[in-house]
C-alpha cells in the first residue's frame, strides 16, 4: 500500500479516536520519557499528529509544519495560517538555522498611520480590526522550511492531518470554548456578520466545524505557498481587507518572503545556548539576562529567594530599557546586535546593580552600546537528534478578531507590534522607539524567543513560550530552573513566574506564586507588585543524563507531551 495512504488512514484514525470516545475530554500529559522522538505543543491531537509524522519517517522539521497546521484548526486562539513566526532548527550534526517568518507591514502603511488628527495615539486600531493586520508569514514559512530540511519530502502528507481536523471538526477543550465565547463580541463588531466561531454559545465537547478553512487548507496542499498568497486565497484576504478598511494588497501578498536569519548564540555556565536575531528581541535579550546573573552563585543564593528575584528584576528592568530603544528590524534599523551582547558592556549595565535597593525605571535609560501575545511555541525532537523550537503568533488572543470571508482563517493584530507612537505602550505595555516605527515592508519587533541549549556538542534543551512580553523572562526563568537549580523539564515549566520590563515599573507576579513574606521583604527593598492570573504556556523536552528525551507542557493550558 502507498506509503502516503497509510500515513493519512493512520492519521484519520488517530483524530477519530481521540476525539469521539469522551467528547472534550482531553488527557494532556505533562511529563513523559521516551526513547526515540518527542513533541510537546499546546494541544493534545497536534501533540500526536507530530508523533504520527516522526513514527512514519518524518524528522524534526516535518512534524513541526504538521503540526503548526493542525494548531492552525485546534487552537484558533493562537495557532494560525494568518500570522508568523520563528523557527529555529539544530540538525544532529549540531549546525543551526533560524528561520524568519514574521509578519511584515503592508506598503501601503505609514509610521502616523494609529494618529489622529491631534497625533494622539488610537490603539484600538492598532489592536482590532482589518487595519491592525500585518501581512501573514506562516505558510511561506513552512514552505521554505519543507524545501530545505524535510526528509519526507511530500508537502501533502503534512497538509492533509490539518484538513481532516477541519472537515471532521474539533472537539473543544472548556478552555478553547470560554475563549471563543469572550471574544463573541469583538468577532460580531469586527466582522460584522456572523462567523464560524460566533455560530453558538460554546461548551465543552462541542465539534467546531470550520469547511472554509478545510477548503483553504485543500488549496495549500495542492499549491504549496501559492495556495495562500496567489489565487483563491489572496483574493479572498484582499476582499476582506477591502471590506474592513484594511491595506493588504495582493502585491503584499505575492511578494512575501520568508528569511534565512544568522543564530546568535552565547555560554552560560558551560552549556552553549542557541537563539534568534533580530526582529525577534528575545534572543539579544536573552543573552544580556544569562549573562548578567551569571557572575552570581543562582544555587546558593536559593530558588525563588528575595536575593535571587531582586537580582533578575534588575537584570529584566536594564534589558527592557534597552529593548525599547535599540531592537527592531535589522533590515531597516542598524541594531547594535554585537554591543548589546557584548560582555563589557553587560557589566557596564550591571555595575550599578544594587542587592539591597530596587532601582527607579524612571531613573535608567537604555544604555549606548558600540557596535564593532497571543502566542504559542512547540518543541520537537527527533529520533535522529534534529531539534526544532517553534514560536509563531496571531499577537492578541485570536489576532485582529477579522476572519477572512470564505478562507475560514484569523488574521493577526501585529502592526501594534510596532512603535505606533514613541512613548505609547502597546497592547502588552512595551515601549518602543525610532527603531521598531512602522515603515513598509519592515518586520515588527518581537519578544519570541525559541532556543535551543547544548553541552558539549550534544543536545541538551529545546524550549520556547507564548506570552507576549514575558516570553524572554519565562523562557530566562525556565533555563535558570534546569541549569543552575537542576529540575526536569516538568518541574521547570511548572514553576510560578514573576516579570519586569522597565515600564511599568513594578515585578508582575502570577497571583500566589511568591509567599506573603518574600513580597514583603522585596516592597521593603523598594518593589513594586502587579498580581495577575497565570501566564505563559512553556514547552520543554530536555535531554536526560542517560540520552532519553523528557517532555515538559505547561500545566497553564491544555499542553500536551507525547513521544515513542
């Protein structure tokens, strides 16, 4: 029997019998061990497409794209044929690409484009609607990264597990249905007729159907990249723009490219660390993080201590500051890539650092380098050793809210992304500047940071997170865990997570994640508390002592960990 029709029997299978004995009742796993392959995402049936795609001969690369596809239909809140993303992939041979597939500004934006008459900022257009919508990356993306690395090499394979899910339906977890019944609203105001998400009152255990979107899929498996930006598709997204108010164009659409990106990379405590460039923020972040806390003993001083969380908050308040005056597109804006990560200039930041008083925000600038949202994120490796960490984005939860008429699909609200106004925070309170305004053509700034860790040539880490601004402390605070405090990967994701980011200057806190008397100590040293509900949905697998893989979800969500 062909190889194919058994992959997608199998596959079919898979997605009946995992949806129809209990509807809604999902089973994630947060901790497994296995031998041979391992994937963790934020839904349990794309957890185990993945698992079907390694199983088959897929690698690391091949489960990811069918992956990102069924998340795509399973988790509409984030997953996405309408937004962007990063990947970035360690072969077993330890060579690393970075893959940008993030959004772009149409040509037809300007950097007052959120102004009003008076040059105040309108951020609701920013954040909702048709002109809130930058032009998706993910398809190509996926495209590009099945040319280059797939060892299965037939684009269908991948395609046909998503259009399944779609033409079949999903069964809704109680998480997915409260979250499409609170954006009921903001779907019928944007779009201004009813959509597949607003057809009823969800519950759990309801089937969402979603035949358009099944149809779009369809258009992509047989077309590859020109399914989405050419044709059908194209015109659909630019009737609907032209229904919205909304300014991409179908040359925006026909002249996206995905990028091959530079990794940067850095050691921490003896273990290599891989991570994104620009204009992605996490990775120049990232490094300023480890490096600035690697000079203190993290262990002795104790886990989640009053020492030990004054001394990251610092780190995050001059890492911020800096993210907001420097960082953006590098093919635009000269970003002092090089200064920023330089460890002089590390310690120059660090060298006011005090253990007994918190700064002032108010009182620290960004440094002056010299150069020489909604979210979600999968981790995957396979048998072989290839790794892949995935974080892709709509931005806010369900994007823009404008689903495209007769493509089924969300776009996203990534043009707040950019610095609509200097001074304006965004949806997620991050300051920007001259380097991130909104120019054509140009990438927003972003806070994903997949990353990949190795120790002495081996894999040892893959980790990533949605979570908008937290992203680069959650993923800094989860390598802390394994590395210095040695947790498994479950253990680390698990853990309560605090946050600064220069403005506003207080630490958010998940509420009840640090004790009443650690908050007291550290209001005494000067802090300010912001409590807010759980964040972040992180994905680890880490490689064991004796070479078996350990996948780590979030129990924040209904992450699932799977492997064979």
């Amino acid at each position: 029997m062909n190889r194919s029709l058994v992959l997608c029997i199998i596959l079919s299978l898979l997605i009946s019998c995992k949806q129809n004995p209990e509807p809604g009742k999902h089973s994630p796993v947060k901790s497994v061990v296995e031998n041979n392959g391992m994937v963790v995402t934020a839904h349990p049936v794309a957890t185990d497409i993945g698992v079907e795609i390694l199983k088959a001969g897929g690698n690391a690369v091949d489960a990811s794209i069918a992956v990102q596809f069924a998340l795509a239909v399973c988790f509409p809140v984030a997953g996405n044929l309408g937004g962007g993303g990063f990947m970035l992939y360690r072969d077993a041979g330890g060579q690393v690409a970075a893959l940008d597939y993030r959004e772009t500004a149409p040509s037809r934006s300007t950097k007052d484009m959120y102004l009003d008459a008076k040059g105040n900022a309108v951020t609701d257009l920013s954040q909702h609607g048709h002109l809130a919508c930058g032009i998706p990356g993910t398809v190509a993306g996926l495209y590009e990264a099945f040319q280059k690395y797939s060892q299965l090499k037939d684009w269908k394979k991948l395609v046909e597990p998503a259009i399944l899910l779609a033409s079949k339906g999903v069964v809704l977890t109680a998480k997915e249905a409260e979250g499409l019944n609170n954006n009921r609203e903001l779907f019928l105001k944007v779009n201004k007729e009813p959509t597949v998400f607003t057809d009823k009152e969800w519950k759990e255990g309801d089937l969402l159907i979603q035949a358009d979107l099944a149809k779009t899929l369809e258009r992509i498996r047989d077309l590859g990249k020109d399914g989405f930006y050419k044709g059908e598709t194209a015109r659909y997204i630019v009737e609907e723009m032209k229904r919205g108010g909304g300014i991409i164009s179908s040359e925006d659409l026909a002249n996206y490219q995905a990028k091959w990106r530079t990794p940067l990379s850095t050691m921490y405590r003896g273990y290599k660390v891989h991570l994104m460039p620009p204009p992605s923020s996490g990775g120049v972040a990232l490094i300023q993080l480890l490096e600035s806390v690697e000079p203190f003993d993290l262990r002795k001083m104790g886990f989640q201590s009053v020492s030990i969380i004054h001394l990251m908050v610092e780190a995050e308040r001059r890492v911020y500051a800096d993210r907001a005056r420097h960082l953006g597109d590098g093919d635009f804006y000269q970003v002092p890539v090089e200064g920023l990560t330089d460890s002089n200039y590390i310690a120059m930041r660090m060298k006011d650092f005090d253990p007994v008083q918190a700064g002032r925000s108010s009182k620290l600038d960004a440094g002056q380098p010299k150069e020489s949202d909604q979210t979600t994120h999968l981790s995957i490796v396979d048998k072989h050793g290839n790794a892949v960490a995935v974080t892709t984005t709509l931005n806010g939860g369900y994007g823009s809210s404008v689903v495209v008429k007769g493509a089924g699909f969300i776009l996203n609200n990534e043009m707040d992304d950019f610095s609509i106004k200097p001074g304006v925070a965004n949806l997620y309170g991050l300051i920007g500047a001259e380097a991130n305004k909104i120019e054509p053509g140009k990438r927003m700034l972003s806070s994903m940071t997949p990353t990949i860790v190795e120790k002495d040539g081996k894999l040892k880490l893959v980790v990533g997170t949605p979570g908008g601004s937290t992203i680069i402390t959650s993923v800094f605070q989860t390598i802390v865990n394994i590395l210095d405090f040695q947790m498994d990967a479950a253990a680390a994701v698990a853990q309560p997570r605090f946050h600064h980011q220069w403005l506003p200057d207080s630490i958010q806190v998940e509420k009840g994640g640090l004790s009443d008397t650690v908050v007291a100590q550290l209001k005494s040293k000067g802090h300010a508390f912001k409590f807010r509900k759980q964040y972040g949905r992180v994905e680890a697998i880490l490689v064991t002592p004796d070479g078996r893989l350990q996948g780590g979800a979030d129990p924040r969500g209904d992450d699932h960990a799977a492997g064979y």
